[in-house]
C-alpha cells in the first residue's frame, strides 16, 4: 500500500506495482502482456484510442 496526498485528497493504492521500481515494473507488465491479462490489454487499448482522439 503506497498513500499521496493532494492537496485535502488522501490517494491510497493497494496494488502491489506501487512498491516496485521502474524495472521490477517494466518487467511486470511485460509478463503480464505475454500472458495476455485481459484487464491490461483493455488498459492499452483505451490508452491507445485516446492517443488517437487527440491527434
């Protein structure tokens, strides 16, 4: 669990990735895409089309 703040706003993850460093990360979501997690394939995807919509 990893906890900011912003201002009055109190943000609370409970994902692991949160206590990662950048490599351990990079190395998570690349298992995870040979794997095919749906859930991040669907993250990409919605990532990718609001790349587009702003062009």
């Amino acid at each position: 669990m990893k906890e900011y703040r912003f201002g009055n706003s109190k943000v609370i993850i409970h994902s692991p990735l949160a206590l990662m460093n950048k490599e351990e990360q990079k190395e998570w979501y690349k298992q995870e895409w040979e794997k095919g997690n749906p859930i991040l394939k669907t993250i990409v995807e919605a990532a990718v089309s609001c790349e587009r919509d702003t062009m």
